[in-house]
C-alpha cells in the first residue's frame, strides 16, 4: 500500500472516530435540563385549586374560632347572671329572715290592741291596762328594731300594693278613691309589704 492510500484510510478512521464520540456525549442543553429536573430548590408552581381550598379552609378555621368565642361570651354572661342572682338571694334571706316569726307575732299584736281598747272603755281594769300597755309597748319596740313598721292608711289614696279594700263608702270628709278606714292594719318589714291593710275606701 503506498502512502497517499494509507493518509486517506487514515483521516477516514479519524472523521468516524470523532463523529461516534460526538454522538455519544450529551450536548449542554441535554445536561441542563436533566440539572433542572433534580433541582430541590426550584420552587413548585401554586394551581389555582389549590389557593381556593387553602382559602376554604382558613375561613372555616375562623367561623369556628369565632363559634367558640361567641360560646365562651355567652357561658360567662350566664356565670355572671347566676352570682348576681345568688348574691341577690343570699342579701334578701339575711334581710327577711325573721319575716315569717314576725308574721306570725302579728295576731298577737292584734289581740293585744283589742284588749287594751276593751281595758279603756272599762275604768276596773285601768291597772291592768296600764301593764299589758307596757308589754304591748316593748313588743313593739322589739319588731321594730326587726324592722318592722305599721302603715299609716287612713286618709291615704288606695293603693293595692299597700291596701285590701273590702268595702265602699259614702264619705264627706274624703274624695273617692280616699281610705276613709282601716278595718285591719297592715305592715311592712323594711322596704317589703308583709300584711296589706284591709281598710274601707270612699266613693
């Protein structure tokens, strides 16, 4: 073989050689794009269902924290009613607690103001008058330091609050709707009505 055959075969063993190694070797977009695929730090685009569901799911959280809020206002609400109350209760029995004793005492003080009407009319029985006057007087004494009083009805305009009105009268003296008598006297034990007054009212 002479030398100008051997250069040809030569170069031609060299093109193919090349060319085959520049087939087998990733071009730099090849590698780039596998470099992008196993990239942890490339940010995951948001879809817009996703937003929606985010979104759905936070204004549940919040409706139910809201729930929640209004529950807890309402159940302090009630603690707030009920101690109220309680205390109110526990103030009125320390108050009126010897309402229904001095309820009872109030026959005997009737009693006691009939005797000492029937002593004055009879002169033989002034000294006794003038002692169950004196019990009559610190019995008195004794509910009142109670707290309790006898309304003052006569003259008064009726009031149902205060008076029983078991009969009407023609009165002079009184316009309507005037008690012109007290049949029986009534009471109160501070600020409360233990005994109305039955009394008589003009018309």
């Amino acid at each position: 073989m002479n030398n100008e055959h051997k250069d040809a075969v030569q170069d031609t063993v060299t093109e193919e050689t090349i060319e085959e190694s520049l087939e087998n070797t990733p071009n730099s977009g090849e590698s780039g794009s596998a470099e992008e695929a196993v990239n942890p730090e490339q940010e995951i685009p948001v879809t817009d269902s996703a937003d929606e569901a985010g979104s759905a799911e936070l204004e549940k959280l919040q409706a139910e924290v809201l729930e929640h809020q209004q529950r807890t206002l309402r159940v302090q609400a009630d603690f707030d009613n009920f101690r109220r109350r309680t205390q109110k209760e526990k103030e009125d029995l320390g108050k009126y607690a010897s309402s229904k004793l001095i309820t009872e005492l109030l026959p005997v003080i009737d009693n006691f103001e009939r005797a000492l009407q029937a002593s004055e009319e009879n002169p033989e029985f002034e000294s006794f008058s003038k002692g169950v006057s004196m019990i009559f007087r610190q019995l008195e004494s004794v509910l009142a330091t109670e707290g309790l009083t006898a309304m003052k009805s006569v003259g008064e305009p009726f009031n149902p609050e205060y008076h029983q009105a078991i009969m009407q009268v023609e009165s002079d003296e009184y316009e309507e709707g005037i008690v012109v008598e007290e049949v029986q006297k009534g009471y109160m034990l501070k600020d409360k009505v233990l005994r109305p007054a039955m009394v008589k009212v003009s018309m």
